[in-house]
C-alpha cells in the first residue's frame, strides 16, 4: 500500500477495519506454493499483519511487536509505503480492508480493494510447499 501527499499533512493511520467472509472449500486448488529468500535494500517498511482466521489486523515492527497507529508528517509528493501481510487459514476468503485516517484533523475512511473488488485468499490445502535452502528446493509439508 502506497500513501502519498498532495500538499503537506500530518497523517495518523489507525488499525484498518477488516471485512471479510469465509467458506469451506469442497475441493481445494491444486497447486505449488514456493518461498525463497530474496535479497535487496535493508529499508523495511512499516507493515500490517492481517489474519483472516481471527479477522484481526495490527501494525507491526519487522519482528512482529504490534506498534501503536502510524503518524506521519508528509510534504507535497511524498510517498510512504506499508507492507501487508495476510494469514489465511484455511477455506476460501473475499476480503478488503476499510483504512480510518485522520488528515489535518479530518476524518477519513479509505478502503483498500484489488481495483474496487475484495481480494480472495485461499488456505493452504491441496497446495504443495516447497523452500529454497543451501542452493536447491526442498519441499515441506503445508501448515
């Protein structure tokens, strides 16, 4: 997620709302799920931590501590990005987010959509897992 100023603002981003709703899969999506380490810049960005299970969302320092809501002080152009991390269960899961912003004193509630539309995210069953470790793939079992 990208947030970027028109003119300057003081920002203050709170835990977004969760909509979601879930369904048991009769036949779960075939498929491979693979995670391999990646390398790059040492700039985290700040991050949210969605799970669609207990339908909880929480800011969250890179080694998952929850931090209190975000306040930025933003000049005209400036961008800030956030990473979102979502946990799914099991099951199949339409989802959005729903962002309640307070821009120079103003409320606001933004939602976060894929192009208008609630994502869908699916459990791992019927997938095959597989990590990239000392220079080849090795295939674990799905949580």
């Amino acid at each position: 997620m990208t947030v970027t100023a028109r003119e300057s603002a003081s920002v203050v981003i709170d835990c977004p709302k969760l909509r979601h709703s879930s369904e048991p899969l009769e036949e779960p999506p075939r498929g491979i799920v693979a995670c391999c380490p990646a390398g790059g810049a040492a700039v985290t960005p700040r991050r949210l931590q969605v799970d669609l299970g207990s339908g909880t969302t929480t800011w969250v320092e890179e080694d998952g501590s929850p931090i209190p809501p975000l306040t930025l002080l933003l000049a005209p152009g400036e961008t800030e990005q956030f990473l979102i991390f979502v946990r799914a269960h099991s099951g199949r899961t339409e989802w959005h987010l729903e962002l309640p912003v307070l821009v120079n004193g103003k409320r606001q509630l933004i939602p976060v959509t894929d192009g208008g539309k609630r994502f869908i995210t699916y459990g791992r069953e019927g997938y095959d897992e597989y990590r990239w470790s000392d220079g080849g793939w090795e295939q674990h079992a799905s949580a």
